[in-house]
C-alpha cells in the first residue's frame, strides 16, 4: 500500500478501500494530535487530501 506525505509533514497511508473509485487515505497519527479528533475518521479520498492538504509526495522505501 502506498504511503504519501502532505505540505505539512502528515503521512497519509492508503487504506486499501475505495470510495467513488478513489483510494481511501487514513491519517493515523497527525503531527498536530488535536487533530486526530474523535470517533471514526472521515474517508478522505486520495484526491480530497491533495485539494486539501496538497500537495502529496508519495513516500518510497528506504533501500
């Protein structure tokens, strides 16, 4: 699964779900913790993140 990180430093991590077709992102530990927020996350999809949030740079694995 792919992993992508916003403007400000918060990795969002593909859920494997998809909603419209677009990959569903889930941010499980926000630099900021107030906002994580409460109860269950909203699905943010790939292309809401980088409207909001962007731009998104695709994590690659250390070799």
């Amino acid at each position: 699964m792919s992993t992508y990180v916003d403007r400000d430093g918060d990795r969002w991590i593909d859920t494997g779900r998809r909603r419209g077709g677009d990959p569903v992102l889930a941010c499980p530990h926000p630099i900021t913790p107030a906002d994580a927020g409460t109860g269950p996350s909203y699905p943010w999809t790939y292309a809401e993140v980088r409207a909001h949030f962007g731009p998104l740079v695709k994590e690659t694995p250390a070799a």
